[in-house]
C-alpha cells in the first residue's frame, strides 16, 4: 500500500486482498470522501494521505451525464 498516487479501487469500493504489498493508495480518510482531489488530477498531489480521493468518482460521472 502506499499513500501516494492513484487509489486502490479494490480498497475503495471493497476489499483489498493484496494488503500492505499493493502498490495503489490505501488511506482510511479519503474512504468516506466522494470529492475528487484537484490537484492529483493536475498530477501535482504530494499530501501524505491526502483526504480527497485520487480516482474519478463513478457517481460524479454519472451526475454529469444526467444533466447533457
Ligand atoms: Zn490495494
Ligand atoms: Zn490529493
């Protein structure tokens, strides 16, 4: 696990069976948070165990379909 870079979509939204040897982001803060972090996007988050989560939030994209 790491807290940097992209988030574990199994962690996330599961379990992640690879535990502490996966190489995507396992942070319990961003867990409950459905905000996407602006600055990862741009590829600039350096925030150890930033809060806001580093993957595109399914339900924001679906959001944004239902209003085209
Ligand atoms: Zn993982
Ligand atoms: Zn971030």
């Amino acid at each position: 696990m790491s807290l940097y870079g992209d988030d574990c979509y199994f962690y996330y939204y599961s379990t992640c069976n690879k535990g502490t040897v996966c190489p995507y982001r396992h942070v319990p803060e961003a867990r409950g948070n459905e905000t996407a972090c602006t600055l990862w996007k741009a590829g600039q988050c350096t925030r150890p165990a930033c809060r806001y989560r580093h993957m595109e939030i399914v339900v924001s994209i679906t959001l944004v379909n239902m209003k085209i």
